[in-house]
C-alpha cells in the first residue's frame, strides 16, 4: 500500500470518527468555545497500523514532564491553540497521532498537526492522569477537559467542598449517583499549563474520574470517547438543573439520603463515604 493510500485510510478509522464527533458534540453544546478544551485517547498500536508507517516520524517535540511510563504508548490529541469548531472540517491540522518517545521526555507526531502546531498545552496534565488512570483501570483510555457552563457556574455559587458538591448533584438526577458513585473530585484554582494543575489533579484521580477546576472548567477520564463525554454530560446535566432551582426559588423537596441509598444498592454501586447520613 502506497504513503498516499495510507494516508488517506486514517480518514476512516474508528478512532478519528469518533474524535471528530466528540469535539463537535463538544463545541455544539457550547462546552468548548474558541481554543478550549482537550482530548487525548490512549490507542493501542493494532488500532494505528492500518494507517500509518509508523517508522515514520514528522517531527519530534520535547516535553518539560516525565512521561516515561508511558514510552511507545500512543495517543491522538487536540491542538494547542486549535479551534474545537474546526476539527472536523480539518482534522489533519487540528488534530495529531503522537506517540511518547523511549526517554518519555519527548514525543514524536506521526499524523496530523500539518500546519506546524503541536499538541495541546494541557498535555502533562492529560499524561499524569493517563497514568495514574491506567495504574487504577487498565481498560482506561480517555482524558477530556471542557468547560461545561453550569458546572463552572456551580463553582461559584456552591460550597467547594467535595462531599457537599458531590451531594448536591446526586440529588439533582436521579442517574447521578449511578453514573459516578465516586463522587467529584476538586482542586483549588492553579493556573493552567502547569505541572501544577495535572499534578494536583492526578492526585484526585487515583480516587475519581471527574475533577473540578474551580472557575475553569471539568476534567473527566473514561474508557472510551462515550463514556468520558457521558460522565461529563450527566454531571453537567445535574449542575444545570440546580442553575434552574436556585433560579426558581431553591429545593421544597428533594431525593432523600435514604433514596439514594436505596438507589446504590439497586444498580449495585457503592457511594462515595461521608456523603450519605443515614
């Protein structure tokens, strides 16, 4: 099979589709507006062969982490400085098929980033979290951050404590607690970029798949595509129904603590400890 042919064929692969129908789920529900938001997903070289030479490297990019836990894994990634709005329409620009060097400080595009960019500024965050994920799931894959208007706004409105916070979307859908038992993790306001933020954030994650970033956004982590934007989707569902609420004069009624025990333990899940007063 020809380079050309190749490089046509990524066109139809699973992972790609699936990449592109999540930034756009993503910029469509207004969760990622201009250049923010990102998302890596961890792919297994079998999944990567039909489409790429991967003895081919375009170029290589150094990194100020050490990932070296996760040397030959590779990963496709939003851009730095990218647009959400405009991955489908060009993916080979936006969008890059990279793979972590054997140093781990280093990694090297096989695929996309064609104007020049490389991989998004969050990207020790989203390999910190990947590893920590993996040492937790090893069928985990997917590190996603948005950021999702209500559960922002919640932010500043609620208390920031994590079994308050975590309490209050459970009673707001029924699902919630189904969804993520765990509960929500948070971390105080760090600039963004940083080692920082993805150390702080990593830590949380050995517990918790979703972690708020006070007055910024939420990063989610999943198995595949569907299940991260899932996990995202439902607590933001949960946030904008208590926006609406507050908006309509506060609780009268709620799912009481009891209920949502009776909940777990019809969907078999175990909540979070010191949530639930029972």
């Amino acid at each position: 099979m020809s380079m050309t042919m190749i490089k046509d064929a990524i066109y139809s692969a699973p992972f790609l589709q699936e990449m592109l129908e999540t930034t756009s789920n993503l910029y469509r529900l207004g969760w990622d507006e201009r250049n923010g938001g990102n998302i890596s997903y961890l792919l297994n070289e079998y999944e990567v062969l039909p489409y790429l030479n991967v003895d081919q490297v375009k170029r290589t990019v150094p990194m100020n982490f050490d990932a070296s836990g996760l040397a030959g894994r590779y990963f496709i990634v939003t851009g730095s400085g990218k647009y959400f709005k405009n991955v489908k329409g060009n993916p080979a620009n936006n969008l890059g098929l990279i793979r972590i060097a054997a140093d781990g400080k280093r990694y090297e595009i096989h695929w996309g980033f064609e104007d020049g960019g490389v991989a998004t500024s969050e990207l020790p965050t989203h390999l910190m979290n990947h590893m920590k994920r993996l040492a937790v799931n090893k069928n985990h894959r997917v590190i996603m951050h948005c950021h999702a208007t209500n559960l922002i706004a919640m932010s500043f409105t609620h208390s920031l404590k994590e079994e308050d916070f975590t309490k209050t979307l459970w009673e707001m859908c029924t699902e919630c607690l189904v969804v993520f038992p765990e509960g929500v993790g948070i971390i105080p306001w760090i600039v963004p970029g940083t080692n920082a933020i993805g150390e702080a954030t990593a830590e949380k994650m050995e517990d918790v798949r979703l972690v708020l970033w006070p007055h910024h956004g939420i990063f989610g982590a999943g198995t595949t595509l569907d299940e991260t934007f899932g996990l995202i989707e439902t607590a933001e569902k949960a946030a904008e129904v208590y926006t609406i609420v507050c908006a309509q004069g506060g609780k009268k009624q709620t799912i009481t603590d009891a209920q949502l025990q009776e909940l777990a333990d019809a969907f078999g899940v175990v909540p979070r400890k010191g949530i639930l007063n029972l």
